[in-house]
C-alpha cells in the first residue's frame, strides 16, 4: 500500500484531484495543469511512479498526462492510503 504524502493533496499546487466517494474513500487523478506538469515529468519517481501505472512510456517531452483511469486512496486515521493505482498516458 502506498502513502501520499499530505504535501500532493492539501497544497495549492496538488499534483493529485481527490474526488470523494465517501467518509474514508476517493477517487484520484492527475491535476492537468502546466506546473503539475513540469513537476511530475521532473520527479517521475516521487510523483507518479508510486501511485500510477502507465500505458505508455514515460516521456520526459511530454505536453500533457492524462489519467485515463482514476486511481482510489482510503483514509486510515489522518493519512490517505492507494489502493488503487491511477492509470495515465503520456501525450506528445
């Protein structure tokens, strides 16, 4: 099980959009903004790597990621834990 760091979803620049399905549960996907972007392509294995499994290879060049399948994190006390991989694809 994977931990995100409260860093990614409590910062104004969250890497990761929570959708919540309910008390302990979400959804995650990617934030797709440009300086989400720039950071996630710079530190792959502290920002995706973790959490997301891609379908295609990582493209340091990449535009855009998109998450084409959200991931899902459960809340145990304070922390949100993965227990569901995102998935997401690197475009040109």
């Amino acid at each position: 099980t994977q931990v995100i760091s409260p860093f990614y979803y409590y910062s104004e620049k969250s890497l990761y959009k929570f959708t919540i399905i309910s008390k302990n549960k979400a959804n995650f996907s990617l934030v797709n903004n440009n300086d989400a972007l720039e950071r996630a392509l710079k530190f792959p294995a502290i920002s995706i790597e973790n959490v997301c499994n891609n379908e295609n290879a990582y493209n340091l060049h990449a535009k855009e990621i998109i998450t084409t399948e959200p991931g899902i994190v459960e809340k145990e006390g304070d922390i949100w834990k993965v227990t569901k991989r995102a998935k997401i694809k690197y475009i040109k």
